[in-house]
C-alpha cells in the first residue's frame, strides 16, 4: 500500500533537486532508518528514473540524514507523469499475502490475500463451515477460520510504517488491542491427494493460530463426503493446466469433481477459482455469472460459485 506524502513540479533535474531538498522528510521518514528509492518518469521533461532517483537519494541522504541503501526496506518511491513529481511511501514492506505465518507452501499456492478477497466474493461472513478438497498448503481453510475467528490479518508480522516517524506506536498497539478473537462454532476442513500438502497445511493452520478449528486428511476429491455438521461452503482452486501438468485429463477430474458435489454436498455452496470456463463447464455446477478477472501468477483467474445446491 502506497502512502503519497507530496508533490511538486519538475521541469528538469536542478529543479527536481532543488525541490527534493526542501521537501518535509523528516516528517515522514527517520534520519536512522536506510532509505532507497525507486523512480519511473513518464510523459516528463525528466526523463531518466536512474538520474531522478539519485536526486531524491542525495536530498535524502544530505537533508535528512538517512542512509541510503540498496537492501533498505524503506523504498521512497518517485514517479515523474507530465512533468509531475510525485513522492509516495511503501508503507506495507514486505506483500501483504505475507501473514507472517505461512513457511509451508504447496504447489501453485494461492495468495492469502487473494484467498480472503474470493471468500469474500462468496459472501462469506465467518457463520459457515468451509470446505476445500484441493487445500494444497491449506491457504482458504485458514483464512476462513482465520475470518471466523475474527482474527486480523497481518497481526503475526510488521509492516514498513512501523519505521516512519510519523509513526504512532501507541494508537497501533490500541489498535491491535481492540480485536476481540472468539473460538468458532465451526469446523474448517481440508483435503488433497497429495499427504505432502496435508502436513504443510497443518503446520501453517498451526502458525496461524487456528489448528483447533481445522481438520485436514488425504484424500481424493472425487471421494470427498461433507464434513459432519450443516452445509457451508465449498471452496477449490483446482490445478488448471497452464500452471500444473497438462489440461487433458483436467475435464475428466472436473467432471468426477462435480459429480461429487451434485450427489453429495446439498445444501452446500461451491466456489470455484479457475482460468479456464471449459473446466469449470465441465463440473456441470450450476454456477451463476463468473467474477471479475484477477491476475494470478500469469494468468487470470476468475470465481464461478452456486447458490444452495
Ligand atoms: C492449484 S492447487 C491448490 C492450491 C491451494 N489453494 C493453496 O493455496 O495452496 C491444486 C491442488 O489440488 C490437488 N489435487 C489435484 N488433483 C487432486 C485430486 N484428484 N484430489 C484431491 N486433490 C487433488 C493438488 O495436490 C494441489 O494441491
């Protein structure tokens, strides 16, 4: 997340200087903290990022004391757009689908934060059981419990703004203080073929503080039977060709996989996150209209959910 901290006019690199030397850093930034700063110049006089950054590196470093540094996890970012010099701050550090909590990763994992973002879409509101017979290293299942359990997200990690001057450690810690965890009802389960992925996904659900409410088993998903308890949802990010093997045998599993579901899951809800609507097709879900695309590692991936079944 870019934070703007300010912006001036600059014609040409004097002037882009001269203005980065009076800018107000050490409102923002710490003279003991390294800095480093990336620049991109679009549409501008100013047309050089390597030589515009080192401008803004040479205010930094002169004006407000800070050491510059190639590994400096603070990034001061410049983008010059028609002759318009814009300064904003990384505040999130480190990607945000970093919860701090995930070491174990399985093949094609999905994002935390893209995991959230698709319960969310599901309408999921923390009441229901989750289920997802294709966990890989577990990344839906925990998120959900993690939702359920009203849990905040990030809690287990630190951000760049922790770094800032501007920086109020006591309004973060009351912030932090003010969550109020409650121990679901619910069961969160997962399941996968591959018992690799089953012992990534406990270890990471037990990172996350959520292994109490999370039940993982190997397993095949065309022989996946709901979870005991009432219907919830589905949730699967099954392999889709381009990232994991051949596409072939695909529409085979899809079909056995809705199969499944149609006999076995009533009552329950099914989202499915896939790039390609053939192998969604094949399931034979009555899916509603797809979600808006989302860019994942090349591809775009979109979710096709049921109501009820
Ligand atoms: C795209 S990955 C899911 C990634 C997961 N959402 C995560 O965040 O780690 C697909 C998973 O489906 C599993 N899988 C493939 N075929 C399966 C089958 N027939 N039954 C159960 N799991 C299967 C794979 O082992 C893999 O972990």
């Amino acid at each position: 997340m870019l934070v703007r901290i300010g912006e001036f006019r600059a014609l040409h690199l004097a002037q882009l200087d001269k203005r980065a030397r009076k800018f107000p850093w050490g409102e923002v930034l710490r003279p003991d903290i390294p800095v480093r700063v990336e620049a991109t110049c679009r549409k501008s006089r100013i047309y050089h990022a390597g030589a515009a950054a080192q401008r803004i590196e040479r205010a930094l470093g002169e004006e407000l004391g800070a050491p510059i540094s190639k590994d400096a996890a603070i990034v001061v970012k410049l983008r010059i757009e028609d002759d318009l010099a814009v300064i904003s701050l990384d505040s999130s550090g480190e990607s945000l689908h970093k919860r701090g909590h995930k070491e174990a990763v399985a093949k094609a994992p999905m994002r935390e934060t893209m995991a959230a973002a698709f319960l969310r879409e599901c309408g999921y509101d923390g009441r229901e059981p989750v289920f997802d017979p294709m966990c890989g290293s577990g990344t839906f299942v925990i998120e959900a419990a993690e939702i359920a359990a009203g849990l905040m997200p990030g809690r287990s990690r630190r951000f760049a703004f922790e770094d800032f001057a501007s920086f109020k450690p006591d309004a973060w810690a009351a912030m932090k203080a003010a969550s109020n965890p409650v121990a679901p009802a619910q069961r969160f389960t997962g399941a996968d073929r591959d018992q690799g992925a089953i012992r990534m996904s406990i270890a990471n659900a037990d990172r996350a503080g959520v292994a109490e409410w999370c039940d993982f088993a190997q397993g095949q998903v065309t022989d996946a039977v709901p979870p005991q308890g009432p219907p919830g949802l589905v949730i699967i990010n099954p392999p889709y060709g381009a990232r994991i093997g051949n596409k072939g045998p695909l529409f085979g599993l899809h079909a056995a996989m809705g199969e499944a579901l149609r006999s076995r899951f009533k009552g329950w809800r099914v989202g499915i996150v896939t790039s390609e609507p053939a192998l969604a097709k094949a399931t034979g879900l009555p899916f509603r209209e797809p979600g808006p695309y989302v860019a994942h590692g090349g591809l775009k991936i979109r979710l096709y959910q049921t109501g009820p079944l």
